[in-house]
C-alpha cells in the first residue's frame, strides 16, 4: 500500500508538479499467511497506537504472526513433519510389539517362542532402521530452517533498526538492541522450528497412546487419563505467568548486556580511571537482577514439572493397580497389561513434553513481542523516498524560525526560533557557548532530526521532499570526533561511494594530509586495519582520515565541526590549506571553536538563547561594543 495520503498532502502543501509525486513503499511481513511472506508492501504500523481494537488484533494474531516467520521454508518443514510421523509410529509400535513378546513368552513353548522371536525381531529390525532415518532427516531439516528463520529474523530486525531515525537510538541503548539481534532471534527460531517438532512428536504420542490404550482396555484408559483435566487447567494459567516473566528475563538480560557493551567498548576510559571494581559491581548487580528473575521463572517452572511428573507417575500407580485386578480376573491377558503400562509411560512423557512445549510456545512469545515492536515501528525519517533531481544542488541553504529539541529531552530546547540563510559558495562559522546548538544545526542539515516547527530548506525546498540518499550523498561531513569502523584505511576513507578507484582515494589522502602517514607509518599501507573505531590510530590521524572520506564524495555542501580540532599546528596548517582549496564553489558550514577556523569564513553566525544574534565577518563582530562575539573572544572560549 503506497503513502497516498501523505503524498498527496505534502504535494498540496508545496504545490510541487506531478512528477515531484512518487511513491513510497516499504516491505514488512505480515501476520496473515494468504500472500508471501516478505514480499507484500504494507502499511508502517506504530506501536504507540493505543486503540483497543488495535491492541485486541495483535493480540489475537501473535500466534499466526510467529509461525508465518516459517513460510519459507515449508517444504523442507513439511518433509520433517512427515519423517516424524513415519518415526512417532515406529516408537509407538514398540509397545505392541513388546506385548506380543510377552504373551508369546508366557502362552508358547521354548520351540515354538523361539520360531515367533526370531520372526518378530526379523520384522522390527528393518522397521527400527527406518525410525532411525526418520528421525535424522526430522532433526537435520528442523535444525538448518531453523538456523535460515533466525537468519532471516535477524535481517529483518537490523534492516528495521537501520531504517529508524537517530532519535530511536537515544532512547534506546545499544547492548538491547544488540540483545534483541541475538538471543531474542534465537530463541523465536527455536520456537517455530524445534520446539514445534517436539510439541507435534508429544502430541502425535499422546493420541495414539491414548488411542492404543481405550482399544486394549476403556476401564484402565478411563482411570489414567482422570489426572489430565485439572493439568489442563494449570498448564493454561502457567503459560500466562511464563510469558510475562519470560519478557522480564529478556528485558533485563538487555540491560545487563548494555552495561557489559558499554564499558568494554570503553575500556580505555575505563582504566584511565580505575574504575574496574566499580563496573563489576555494577555488572553483578545487573546480573542478579537477571538471577532473581530467572529464579523466580525456575521455581515456577519446577513447581509445573513437578506436579505434571507426579500426574504421570499417579497414572501408573492407577494403572497398576487396576491392571492387576483385571489380569488376575482374566479380562485382559499380562502382555496386553504390559503393553498398556507402556503406552501409559508413553503416554505420561509426551504430556510432559507437551507441558515442555507450551511453557516455549510463551516463552517465545514473550520474546518475539519485543521483536515486533521494532520491526512495527514507523520511522519518522525515512531512509529512502522523495525527490531525486537530476542535477546537483546549487547550495543555497536556509534555516527558517527553527525550533528544536532532542525527543528525549522534551524541557530543554535548543532552538528557538532560529532563522539563517547560507548563500552558495559561502562559508560561515557558527559560534557560540557550549551547548549553543552550534552541532545541532548540523544535525538538522542532515535532516538527522526534524524541527518541532520551522523548516530546512536547501535550494528554497523544504529538506523533507528530498529523498534522504540524494541529500547526503551531495554533503560532506567530518565531525568533532571522527568514527571510524574496523576495516583497513582504504575501506574507511572509500566508505561514503559505492565505486571508488585507487587513484581517487590516493588523491582524498593527500588532500586531507594523510597520504604520507599511511605511507610511512603504516607497513601495509592503505590495507592497514584501524581496528574497532579506530583505536589503533591517533586522533589527529583518525581526524584526517574522516577529512578524506568527506572530500571523496566530491560534495557540493560541506560540514565540518571543528575538523582541525585534533591536529597539531603544522598538520592544521596543511589541512586549513586543503580546506580553503576544496572550498571553493561549495557552501561551507563550520563549527568553530578555533580562531583559525573563523577568520577564513566569510560571515560568522552567533548563536545565543536558539537564535541567531550577530551576523558577519570576523572584523565587523570585533568592532560591536559589549558585542556577544567579542567577550566570547577575550573570555578564550575561541582558542587560537
């Protein structure tokens, strides 16, 4: 279903012609099982919602949702349903077979039992062989569509996580998300594979036990089976607790995760402050939180097991007992009692089983509600989708009565009512207090967060209506602290093309100063790996690299918060050298802190209170009287 809607409502408003007027679709699955399961465009659904019919549908479709993650792979699926069919009735002829063997045992002679034996092994033998290629075909296909349903799970969940705007990512912290990939994944996989595979083999024992057991005596079924109501009955209120805890368990093994992510991740700063024992503390105080609720899940669990294992074993006293009248009375004969009792064991297990099989089915429930609300949720900022035009911008930029605050910080605003306009192949500085919103201007030209109110416009058009892949790949950026991945130099600075030459990334190299380092200092050159955000290197090395990535894009608007923030002075030198030369024809924004940095821009922007309070060149600002800019001079927050 496309965004008509929308579409048509942001046409209106900008009056844009009708070529302007695309589609935008996103693909996610869906619940219902009538169309492919990955390849039906559907409506974005937003967890937030809080209608009751809403909530009543995904309530009563979760089942059906989970198990159409297995769609794919059906047939294989199918095959291993078949196999444990042919496998469940091999074991459960073993009953049978036994008493006949004891019949045969206690009603024929030494001669003749033998004959019968030897006959009745001759037939089992071949049978067994064939359970046994049964079960490892069940196991083997059950196992690898398990392994291609986490797979794709997985694929689904971080394509939905990419797709979020930055804003998700404030709110919501790594080592959970990281949680959700891994063991959440896992264990909905193993829930619709494996654990379905269990539950069907118990279900498939249990009716052919119970059935097996009316045919060789109704009286002794009926007294066996009196136990399985009241079961029933606590089986159901069970599932509901082990679902809810389940989702704690889950919740709390993310933030445990959380805690060890960041601070290894971190480790450096870490030790730099000695703060090893503090950080274990506070593991272990997240890992009892998990230990608490985990026991609590155990002793439930526990106390479940244990009255169905007291169920199965009353069955079997029940039918003892019975059994024994009945044979001592002739009704049924000691190998049909034989029999029986073993169908009854069968029959005791796969309940128990069964029992197994539900507490997963809401485990795993638990476990994949948090998935679902990821993967439902609709991003504010698409990734993709808007206008492509065919040119390049021209650069003109325009902040028009921007008001702004981060989602997760509602009672501090940034911005208030900020307006600037940035000609093209201008560059201006944005000065101003710590905390100014100096970055976060930055941010709203990547279109990494929307204003509350106001727009962004480039090229006099609002940045919404340009698709999001368009904009970034006409601006260059290089933050005040440079992240770079854990590849080689060459996969770093290549990082923001699709298709990139030796020869351009060479020439990025030197413009940003990095090529004789890479040279020089680094034995392997460009394949030289950085290691995880580029530990290995220092920070003005990394600050050069991040310089040549920007510059490979060749990009029509560039942003630079401080990029010569970490270098030392003979290295800015060249840098600003190669900044002024790249400079020219594009529209430059900087964050300035540096003097060196201001005096090479054509206005200076003064940010004061969210507002724009002085505009222009680096003399008229001096030459204010009591002017903002020049006390943030003589009080050093400039550095030179």
């Amino acid at each position: 279903m496309t965004f008509g809607l929308l579409r048509y409502s942001l046409c209106t408003k900008f009056k844009l012609p009708i070529h302007y007027q695309l589609n935008f679709t996103v693909q996610i699955p869906r619940c219902r099982a009538r169309k492919p399961l990955f390849n039906e465009t559907v409506r974005w659904m937003s967890t937030k919602s809080t209608t009751k019919e809403s909530k009543k549908l995904f309530s009563e479709s979760k089942v059906l949702r989970l198990y159409s993650l297995a769609k794919p792979e059906k047939n294989k699926l199918i095959c291993a349903v078949c196999f444990l069919l042919v496998s469940s009735a091999v074991t459960m002829a073993i009953p049978f077979s036994f008493g006949r063997i004891v019949d045969i045992i206690y009603k024929s002679d030494i001669t003749e039992a033998q004959s019968k034996l030897i006959k009745i092994c001759t037939i089992l033998l071949p049978i067994f062989v064939i359970g046994a290629a049964c079960n490892f075909g069940r196991i083997y296909l059950m196992n690898t569509s398990g392994y291609k349903i986490t797979k794709t799970l997985r694929e689904l969940l971080f394509k939905s996580l990419l797709s979020q705007e930055t804003a998700y990512f404030d709110r919501h912290k790594t080592g959970e998300l990281i949680n959700r990939l891994s063991s959440d994944c896992l264990l909905v996989s193993q829930t619709i594979t494996t654990n379905i595979s269990d539950g069907l083999r118990s279900t498939i024992m249990v009716a052919s036990g119970v059935s097996f057991m009316f045919f060789v005596s109704p009286k002794l079924a009926l007294v066996g089976l009196s136990i399985v109501p009241p079961i029933a009955a606590l089986a159901v209120i069970y599932g509901r607790f082990v679902r809810k805890i389940t989702r704690s368990v889950q919740d709390s093994l993310a933030v445990s995760n959380q805690v060890a992510e960041e601070k290894i991740s971190n480790i450096r700063t870490v030790k730099a402050f000695s703060q090893e024992k503090k950080e274990m503390f506070l593991y272990e105080k997240k890992m009892n939180e998990v230990l608490q609720l985990s026991i609590k899940e155990s002793f439930m669990r526990g106390l479940f097991f244990g009255m169905t294992g007291f169920a199965g074993n009353f069955i079997i006293i029940s039918v003892l007992y019975s059994g024994g009248l009945l044979v001592s009375e002739q009704a049924i004969s000691v190998g049909e009692l034989s029999s029986f009792l073993l169908y009854a064991a069968y029959t005791g297990v796969s309940i128990s089983g069964l029992s197994t099989f539900y507490s997963d089915i809401n485990r795993g429930l638990g476990a994949s509600s948090r998935i679902w609300e990821i993967i439902d949720r609709k991003p504010s900022i698409p990734i993709s989708g808007g206008l492509k035009p065919l040119t390049d911008p021209k650069g003109d930029i325009s902040f028009q009565n921007i008001v702004f605050n981060y989602p997760n910080r509602p009672d501090a605003p940034i911005l208030n009512g900020l307006n600037l306009e940035i000609p093209s192949g201008m560059i201006y500085a944005l000065v101003g207090h710590s905390g100014s919103g100096k970055s976060t201007l930055g941010n709203l030209l990547l279109r990494l967060y929307d204003p509350q109110s106001g727009q962004v416009c480039l090229d006099k058009i609002d940045l919404k209506m340009y698709d999001p892949v368009w904009l970034h790949s006409h601006i260059g950026v290089v933050s005040q602290e440079p992240i770079l991945f854990s590849g080689t130099v060459r996969e770093n600075i290549a990082y923001g093309r699709e298709s990139v030459t030796d020869n351009e990334i060479i020439n990025a190299a030197k413009e940003a100063n990095a090529y004789d380092f890479i040279v020089k200092t680094f034995p392997e050159k460009f394949d030289t790996v950085v290691g995880e955000r580029g530990v290995l290197l220092s920070g003005g090395q990394k600050q050069r690299i991040a310089i040549a990535r920007a510059l490979l894009k060749n990009p029509k608007i560039l942003l630079l918060d401080e990029a010569t923030s970490a270098l030392d002075a003979e290295s800015e030198k060249l840098i600003q050298e190669a900044l002024q030369r790249v400079s020219k024809g594009r529209t430059v924004l900087t964050i300035a802190h540096r003097l060196s940095t201001i005096k090479n821009a054509d206005k200076l922007a003064v940010i004061y209170n969210g507002k724009i309070v002085e505009l222009g060149s680096y003399d008229e600002l001096m030459c204010i009287e009591n002017g903002l800019f020049k006390k943030l001079n003589k009080n050093q927050v400039l550095t030179s």
